[in-house]
C-alpha cells in the first residue's frame, strides 16, 4: 500500500510546462508583458537624457556619447521594436474589446500582423532617422 501512494506524490500535480510547445499566442503574450516592462525602464533613461539635456552641454555629451556607442544603438534599436510592438499588441486588443476577431485563424493573422508590422516600423524608422540625422 505504502508503494502506491509514493508513486502518487512523484506525479506532477499539474502539467509540466515543458510538456508544451510555446505557441504565437503565449509568446506574444509574454513579449507584451516584458515590452512594457522595458518601455518603463526606458521611459527613466528617456528621464535621464532629458535631464542631460537641461543641464549642459558637457552632460548632454556624455549622454549622447552612451547612446551613440554600439551597445546604445542595440538598446534604442531594441526600444524601438519593444514600442512597436507593445502599440501594434495594443491595437490588436483593442479590437479584441469590440468582442471581434477571436476564431483561431484570425488571431493567428492578427498576431503575425503585429510582429511584421512591428519589424516593418523599426525598419522604416531607423532608416527615417538615418536619412533625417544626414
């Protein structure tokens, strides 16, 4: 009798999570929670640049300098998609509230048109800002 029951506390009381394939949906689930996330702690760097700014050119400059360094550039590129993609989610559940688009297939479109739509605004606004900044 003694057997059975410690065979039944070695069972997981709930499905393992590694048991499932993350799908669209999950994943984009997640990236709106840890997008906006990043959006706050860049809205403090944004914060920080400002306050940069107002205090003079020599603080300005280093500020600028963080920023225009490679690893500033991967971090405002990654800014960049996380807003795009955190607004592109928003609207998507924007039209979720009017009760519309919940059958499978048009949550699937809907959830590809956020992500392409994000990688398609990063794009044009780094391109934008590279041929405004010339």
């Amino acid at each position: 009798m003694a057997s059975s029951s410690s065979s039944k506390s070695q069972k997981p009381l709930s499905p393992n999570i590694q048991l499932y394939r993350p799908q669209l949906t999950s994943v984009l689930s997640i990236l709106n929670r840890v997008t906006g996330v990043f959006l706050s702690i860049a809205a403090i760097a944004l914060v920080i640049w400002l306050l940069a700014a107002a205090a003079g050119p020599q603080a300005y400059a280093i500020v600028q300098a963080g920023l225009a360094s490679w690893t500033g550039q991967v971090i405002l590129f990654g800014c960049t998609f996380a807003f795009f993609l955190h607004f592109f989610g928003g609207i998507r559940h924007l039209v979720w509230d009017t009760v519309h688009g919940f059958d499978l297939r048009t949550i699937y479109m809907s959830g590809w048109a956020v992500v392409a739509a994000s990688i398609v605004m990063t794009a044009v606004a780094w391109i934008a800002s590279a041929h405004i900044g010339k």
